[in-house]
C-alpha cells in the first residue's frame, strides 16, 4: 500500500467522513471502506443494495446528469437533507421521508443515475450517521431493483418447459428480492411499466408497494410513462397512495446516452 495515496476519490462516505484524503488513515485498508465497497471494491453494503458495478462510486456530488438537469439536481438536493430524519421514527406521516417518481417520456435522460446517486446518498448518511450516533449501521438499508430484471426471474421461474434447475434458482432470487423490495428502509424500483405483465406478476408488486406505502417507506421509482398513467397497468387505488405520497419529477431533453463520458 502507498502511504501516500488517499481513497478519498473511491469512497461515497468521503465527503462525511473527517479522515477523508489524510494520508495515512484514508486508505484501502480502512474498515468503513470495507464495510461500504468491500476489500475489493465490489463488495460491501455497496453489493448488499444490489448497485450495478457502474455506479457504485456515483453520488450527487459527481453524477454527470446534474449538468444537463440542473432543476431536477437543485430540488434532489433540498430532498436528500431531509435524511436526517431517517432518525426520527416519531415523525407523523406527512413529515417523514417523501417518495419520488422520476418520469421522462425518453430514455437516457439520467434518471436511473440521479435514482442511485439518491440511494448512495441515503447509504451515506444512514452510515455515517448511525455510528455517530452510537448506532449500529444496517447491513442492507438500501436496495435497487430493475422491473425487466426481476420481470425476467419472473419468467423463467414460471415459464413451461424450463429447466427444473433454471425455474428453481430463478424462483428463489425472484422472492429474495420481493422480500428485500417490501421491507429494506430505501428502496430505487427503476424502469416501472416498461413491460406489459400477468396478472401473478402485477399481484406480487402491488404487494411490495402497498406493503411500503402502508409502512411509510421511501421509495424511488424511475419511469417513461407518467405517474397518472401507471395506474391502467396496475392497480389505481394503490397508485392513488402512491400518489399522494410522491413528488413527480420530469427530466427534460433527449437521450445522452453515448454522449457523456
């Protein structure tokens, strides 16, 4: 290890953290590094919330898309300093940590970057904060989930004529993550409506989001159909909850992809 190189520029805890670029204790060999991206870099609480690889170091303090989305940034801003009061379980209801649906009519505009930078801050804070306060930090109080993913595990568990072992292991991650999308503090739910489903499917996810509506659970949704048109997919009285406890959010523009770098 080079004692004179700092990790401060790997790690989303960094601009928390109060030994962040002192040489000599800011470094790969330090235990809320571990703790959050593992020895490796790909491990952690970072693995545990199930962030894509790519964005495992994208905060709001890097993320590419504030450039191009400078109002939707300003306003994501105000709402992750209300994290604080993930601490703060006596707060009525209408005070607690709001929902946000993220909704553009394009793709590539930057939502599920901008809906991980969110969750990879809640992680920060919800970290950070716990051992300051004495607290034990949970081991999973975030979690992302793609819709064409866990629609896919869906398939091939019920899908005829796949094989037992494909159908059995699919099966088993499918209600791995329907279990951690219902109860985990944090939950990105990227991509929704993007696919037509059964009527099994669309039962099993309104059981996720009435189980998190009901418990107040903040929920990032990311989607290129409006908020108001997702209830002829799934259920209207559930997306009526949903509703009154989102901000809806649009991003403007066209597509970036293959554009930044």
């Amino acid at each position: 290890m080079d004692s004179n190189k700092t990790n401060e520029q790997n790690c989303i805890i960094s601009t928390l953290c109060t030994i962040s670029g002192v040489k000599g204790k800011c470094h790969e060999l330090c235990p809320h590094w571990i703790t959050i991206h593992g020895a490796t870099g790909e491990g952690g609480r970072l693995f545990a919330a199930n962030i894509p690889r790519q964005y495992i170091h994208t905060t709001l303090s890097n993320s590419a898309v504030e450039e191009s989305q400078p109002e939707v940034y300003a306003i994501i801003k105000k709402y992750v300093e209300s994290f604080q009061k993930m601490f703060d379980p006596t707060l009525p209801e209408k005070d607690r940590i709001k929902s946000l649906y993220l909704y553009s009519n394009t793709t590539g505009t930057g939502k599920t970057t901008t809906a991980i930078s969110i969750a990879n801050e809640y992680l920060k804070y919800h970290y950070v904060g716990s051992i300051k306060r004495g607290l034990k930090p949970k081991r999973r109080p975030v979690y992302f989930m793609g819709m064409n993913e866990l629609q896919t595990l869906y398939s091939e568990a019920t899908r005829p004529n796949v094989p037992k072992e494909i159908a059995e292991r699919a099966s088993s991650r499918y209600y791995e993550n329907l279990e951690a999308m219902k109860d985990v503090d944090f939950l990105v739910f990227d991509d929704i409506g993007l696919r037509s489903s059964t009527e099994a499917f669309t039962s099993d996810i309104h059981h996720v989001i009435n189980h998190r509506n009901t418990t107040v659970k903040p929920t990032i949704y990311t989607s290129n159909i409006p908020l108001q048109d997702i209830g002829s997919m799934y259920s209207k009285q559930i997306w009526d909850r949903t509703r009154d406890m989102c901000l809806e959010i649009a991003f403007s523009g066209e597509s970036k992809r293959g554009f930044r770098r």
